[in-house]
C-alpha cells in the first residue's frame, strides 16, 4: 500500500510540475534573444541535419571537431525530438529543458524518500525545490536580478538560456539517490542505474559534473562513516569508472584538453591560498563526521546533508564573502546549493515533526520559509514571455539578410546575431556560438583585436587571415542587447557596405582577392614569416595576407559535401601548393584519384596545406573518426553491455536479500 502511495506521489509531483513551467510545452521562441539557449538551438539544428553523427563543425571556429563543442546529451536529445515530432528545432529544445525541469521536481521526491523515508519530507523538498531559493538570503545580486522572485534554476534556465545545466542539476538528485541506494544495498542493479544517471548529468553539462564531483565523495564518506564497510568506496569507484565508460565515446583525452584550454579564457581560474582552504575544509568535514556517525547508520543522511550544506557553502559563497576562488564561475552554482539547503532543511524538518510537541513550532517555520514565494506564485508563468513574431526579431532580421546575401562566404557576426546566426541557415562564421571547443588556438587572439582594437587594419587583416569575406558590425545604437562587444565600431568606415539596417547595424564586405576559404600559395613564404606573437604583429599578417591574396593565381573552389567531406579543386604551378582555410586536424584525409596526398599544417595560421604536383586538381578531403573516439565507442558499448548484465543479476535478487 505504502509503495502505492509513493507512485501516486510521484504522478502527482509530475502534474504539479508540469502546471509550473506549462508555457515550456508550447513554446517556440522565447521574447529574449539575448539568452544563450540561441547556441544549443542552432546546434542541434546543425546535428538534426547531420544525424547520426558529424565528426566536423565547419561552420563555427574556422572549423572544429564536433564533439569539442559541448556535451552530447541535450544536442542529441533536442535533435531527436525535432525529428520524431516534426517540429522546429527551437519547441524541441524547449520540450527537452521542460521535461527535465520537472522530472528534477521528482528525482528530489525520490531523493528524500530514499534518505529519510518520509513522504512528509519528500512533499516538502520537492515544494521547496520548485519554489524557492535559499541562496537570495546570501546573494542579493541573484535576488534582485530574479523578477518576480523565481527559484534561481527557473531564472538561468529562462533568462541565461542555462538549460544543458539546469537539465544537469534536475538529473542530479536522481543520481545521488541511486548512488545511496547502491552503496547502501550492494544491489547491481543500483549501480548500474547510478552509473547511467551519473554518465547522463555529465553529459549534459559540466557544471552539472563539477556538482557531481563535489557532492559524490561526501555522500560515500557518509555512508562509509555509518557502516565502515569497504565495500561501500567499492562500488563507488565502480560507478565512476562504469560512468566513465558509458561517456568514453565523446569525453576523450582531447575533449578535456580543448574544453581546459577554452575554459581558462571565459572562467577566472583557482588560486592556490582558496584552494588549500577548500581542502582544509574538505578534512575537517572529514574529521567531525567521522567521531559524529560512528558506526551509527541513521546518522548517515545527516551527516550527508551537512557536509553538501557546507561544501557547496564555502565554494559558491566563499567567493563574495571571503574573496575564494576554487575554479570556475562559482556562483553558476547558486543551484546546486539551494537544492542542498533545501533538502537539508527538509530532513531537520522531518525530525523535529517526529516529536508531536514540536509540530507546532515547525509548522510556523515552514510558513516563514515558504512566505517568500508568494511573489513567484502571483506572476507564475511571468518568467515565459514568448515571442509574438519571428519576423520582426533583430537577430532574425540580420541573420536572414545573410543568409539569402553571404550564402557561400564566412562571416563575422557578434552579440545576440552570434548566437542565432545558425539557428536558421548554415552560413559559416569565423566565431561561433558557444565559444567552446575551439581547436585553433589563434581565434581568441584575432577576435579580441577585431572587437576590442582601435585600428582598422589589424581588424581588415586578421579577418582576411580567418577567411572571411564579411563583418556584422553593432553600434551603440543597435537593438542588439550586446552592442558594447565593439569598442570601436566606426574603426570600419570605409569599407563597402553590404548592408544598414538603419538602426546602428552595419555589415562590411571585408576586401579580398579571391572568393571563399581556398587558395592557391607558394608555402615557403608561410615558413618564412613565422609564428604571429600577438594581436598587433600586423608584420607577420601583412607577408601572410600578402602570400593568400596575391593577384594572378589561379581560383580555388571549395565544395562542402556535408560536414565530414569537402571537394578542393584548383590549378596549382611549381613550388605551389593549395590552401584550405579550415583548421588542421591530423584525421583529415586528402585523396586524388584514389592517391592519398599529405596534409601540412599551415604554419602561420594553423590552416591545411596540399602540395599536389602542378596541375589541375580535384582533391578530395574528409574528416575521418578520431582514434581515440573509436576506442571510446568500444569502450561505451563494452560499458553498455556491463551495465545490462548488471541489471539482469539485480533483477534477480529479492530486495529483501538486497538488504532493502
């Protein structure tokens, strides 16, 4: 009867969910086009096209390995909604982020069940869950920036477009859950189901795994605390490494060494003084609850919730407080530590109402607790304005022009048309959406004396050096919201205009020799120049430019046959070779009537270099699946097929000889 009981609970936590973010299921577009989720709208429009699985992204980053971009989970899961339901890419994205939002609200039902047992408890978490944010007390930036008083996970997920992290911290809770069930029980099938939720939070986000990180090895010492059994980090590590190898495919070695490269340019790094606070902390955790728990099991969900209190504490609020910076942005964890106050909360709750004499008392201090959402409650649906007409959207407006203009050239776009710029075509830029995964190292550089500099020609000879025929360019009286990216927009007066909306934004035609990324070059005067050492070298960019727009050489046509494979035809003389200004990676191949030919690294600008023998030429490239990915696919399926046998053997255990 009681289990009964539960799954009316949980449908009910389903309903009670779906009432809160209702506008989410029929939602297009949102009337905020400043929010990031534009990127993950247009990447997984990029994938649907694209399906099963691209191995190149040439239309972000002067090209770049797919995978490097962002975790699989929610590009993959938007696509194939996109796909099945026969909508647009940006209600798939929109469903995805909505489901996830409320079954968030259960995993938090499920998670307090799986602590403390009680039904009161479990009510009162995933309410609070849904409808408040301790971290406001602390924060009052977070308070003041969140209209109307929306739970802070409502907020980012509407206002930042935060939803691969959100749909992260709403699979969170479920991990944990079947993380405590398996060390506590030993049952396979636990495991397994940990490992699978723990691989699906990882790859969503990876703010969603730095939690994960965080809050894992404190739910383990808890419980090892409570039982001193060695087979509790036992499984744990085997849930990691069965985690691991369920995200082998896409999290490889070269994954996490772009995504740290690219991570050190958009998020202040750790500093060692906070970092040893942070360990100190860690082992004083350790210390107290290790003489607190003694052996005593009912204190391990206790202790399990004061130590995420703490934890997440000292790494979110240690920064405004105390001037802590462990790594990362860590106020993008505000989430995360209103989930562990919250349910922390709710479990002293639950042992103060177990003494009737306490009821009272504690009934007043839920109301207090739960007065703030008021606020929220009266404008609920307030966070989901939606867009009434795509037409007359700004980023809409200049994409298009674009997109029907510069159909075969390579752009520079920036702010809100940076981050639509793909959500409708597939132009290429010379950015990208993200700004995540970047293979060539030079972007960072060009982009910040493009945007940043004073001087026009830098600007003229970077973006002829990235292969690009145009520049969108805001000004101060822009309708775009990020119009300030360009200290000095005027710097680009007197270049041809291809475009003026009238309003502040312009689009350039940037001069150059030849059309497309394709060139015929004499590649010594590249070995020549040498390795650019910064923004200003405009030296080195001159004798480069000087060498890819050289009058008299023969044109090169560029044909992208798909993302993976691309057609170079052009006429080379002695000495010549053909340039292809996309990124080198070593897994592009070049064939010619089914000769293999070798593929240089540009030494300047890190592009591909061919030096057939002279001659016309009909070369073809293609982008062929990383070793290291093929041995992480063997690796998923091998983990994959462990994690089966590991449910089949659970299934086959009574939970009474599971120890349940």
């Amino acid at each position: 009867m009681k289990l009964k009981k539960v799954w009316l609970d949980s449908a009910l936590v389903l309903v009670f969910g779906a009432m809160l973010v209702a506008p989410l299921f029929r939602m297009e577009y949102l009337n905020n086009w400043s929010s990031i989720e534009s990127t993950f709208i247009s990447d997984a429009r990029m994938l649907g096209e694209n399906l099963p699985h691209p191995g190149w992204q040439p239309l972000w980053y002067t090209g770049t390995r797919f995978d490097y971009i962002y975790p699989p989970a929610l590009r993959y899961g938007t696509a194939l909604l996109a796909k099945a339901g026969g909508v647009t890419t940006a209600r798939a994205y929109h469903l995805y982020v909505g489901v996830l939002y409320i079954s968030g609200l259960l995993a938090v039902f499920w998670l307090m069940m799986a602590g403390t047992g009680s039904r009161f408890g479990a009510w009162l978490a995933t309410a609070g869950t849904a409808l408040l944010s301790p971290s406001f007390l602390f924060l009052s930036e977070l308070r003041l920036n969140s209209g109307y008083g929306a739970p802070q996970r409502l907020h980012v997920l509407m206002q930042y477009g935060e939803g691969p992290h959100i749909s992260a911290l709403c699979l969170l809770p479920a991990a944990l859950a079947a993380i405590w069930g398996a060390v506590r029980t030993r049952r396979t099938d636990l495991l397994a189901l940990a490992s699978v939720l723990c691989a699906l939070v990882v790859s969503n986000n990876f703010y969603g795994a730095t939690s994960l990180a965080l809050l894992v090895p404190i739910l383990v010492w808890s419980v090892w605390t409570g039982e001193r059994d060695w087979r509790v980090p036992a499984i744990a590590v085997a849930i990691a490494a069965l985690a691991y190898g369920l995200c082998a495919f896409w999290l490889t070695p070269g994954y996490l060494g772009i995504t740290l490269d690219n991570l050190r340019l958009v998020a202040e790094p750790g500093d060692r003084r906070s970092v040893i606070i942070f360990g100190l902390a860690l082992l004083l955790f350790g210390l107290v609850s290790y003489f607190v728990t003694a052996g005593k099991r009912e204190r391990e969900w206790p202790v399990f919730c004061g130590g995420a209190v703490s934890i997440l504490a000292l790494y979110v609020l240690g920064h405004s407080y105390f001037g802590l910076q462990v790594a990362g942005n860590t106020q993008r964890l505000a989430p995360e530590l209103d989930l562990a106050i919250i349910v922390a909360f709710s479990t002293a709750m639950v042992a103060v109402c177990a003494r009737p004499k306490s009821r009272i008392a504690a009934g007043l201090i839920i109301l207090a607790a739960f007065f703030p959402s008021q606020k929220y409650l009266k404008h609920l649906w307030a966070p989901f304005p939606e867009a009434k007409s795509l037409h007359d959207a700004y980023p809409r407006q200049v994409a298009g022009w674009a997109a029907a203009n510069l159909a075969h050239d390579r752009v520079l776009p920036s702010g809100e048309v940076r981050f639509w710029f793909n959500a409708w075509s597939n132009v290429a830029q010379a950015d990208g959406g993200s700004q995540q995964g970047m293979l060539n190292q030079l972007l960072p550089m060009a982009f910040w004396q493009v945007l940043t500099g004073e001087k026009q020609e830098p600007a003229v000879l970077w973006l002829q050096a990235l292969g690009t025929d145009a520049v969108i360019v805001p000004d101060g009286k822009s309708r775009d919201a990020y119009r300030g990216d360009y200290k000095f927009p005027d710097k680009f007066r007197g270049l041809p205009v291809l475009f003026d909306d009238g309003h502040g934004t312009i689009i350039y035609r940037i001069p150059r020799a030849y059309a497309g990324i394709g060139r015929v070059v004499d590649a010594k005067v590249f070995e020549a120049t040498g390795t650019i050492s910064g923004g200003l070298d405009v030296d080195r960019l001159r004798k480069y430019i000087g060498e890819t727009e050289k009058a008299g050489r023969s044109p090169v046509a560029v044909a992208w046959q798909g993302f993976d494979a691309v057609e170079v035809a052009g006429t080379n003389g002695p000495g010549e070779s053909i340039l292809l200004q996309e990124t080198w990676d070593p897994f592009w191949t070049a064939q010619e009537n089914g000769v293999t030919l070798p593929i240089r690294k540009d030494p300047v600008m890190g592009f591909m270099l061919v030096s057939p023998q002279p001659g016309h030429h009909s070369i073809q490239l293609r982008f062929q699946t990383p070793t290291e990915n093929r041995v992480g696919q063997i690796l998923s399926l091998i983990s994959l097929l462990v994690a089966g046998g590991l449910v089949w053997k659970g299934s086959r255990v009574r939970p009474s000889a599971a120890g349940l």
